[in-house]
C-alpha cells in the first residue's frame, strides 16, 4: 500500500495567487501533481540548514484569511498538502 505525507504551509499574504491557481487547476484535472523544494533557513534568515525534496504533491486545503480589517493582523494563507515521497537534500558543502 501507498502511504503519503501531509504538510501545511503558511504564509502572509502576497500579491501573488500561485497557490489559489494550482488548487483551482487541480480541481479541474485531479490528475495534476507538481514537484516542490522546501528551503529551512537559519535564525539568520540566509543560511540554508536543509533542503525537502517533495514529489507527486497534491493540494489538499486551502485555507483563506479571516476577512475582519479590525484586528490589524497579518492576513495568513495556510495550505495542506500530500506529497508522495520526500527527499532530504544537505546544503552545499556539507
């Protein structure tokens, strides 16, 4: 049997709407998969620690921000995602 990996990812909101077509487009074609690399950084914010390959990933939730201007809060978008199989790539040099 196939098992798969979860894993959800958060961000602030930005200009850009990446994560909304890729679910919309695998809502069309549930077929689609796509490849992906999360990049874990340092305190720094520029040293690389590790590198996750993630392949054969599906969207599985979407979450929206909270629509209320009140609370002055930083809009978070959160996805969860499967991903088939998962790869750790060392940063160069070590």
């Amino acid at each position: 049997a196939t098992t798969f990996g979860t894993l959800t990812l958060k961000r602030g909101m930005t200009t850009s709407f990446d994560l909304w077509n890729w679910f919309n487009q695998t809502l069309l074609d549930p077929r689609l998969r796509a490849e992906t690399k999360v990049v874990v950084y340092a305190a720094d914010g520029a040293t690389v620690r590790a590198i996750f390959l993630l392949k054969r990933c599906l969207p599985l939730k979407l979450k929206a921000p909270p629509l209320n201007a009140r609370d002055g809060m930083v809009a978070i978008e959160e996805m969860q995602i499967a991903y088939e199989a998962l790869e750790l790539q060392p940063p160069e040099g070590t």
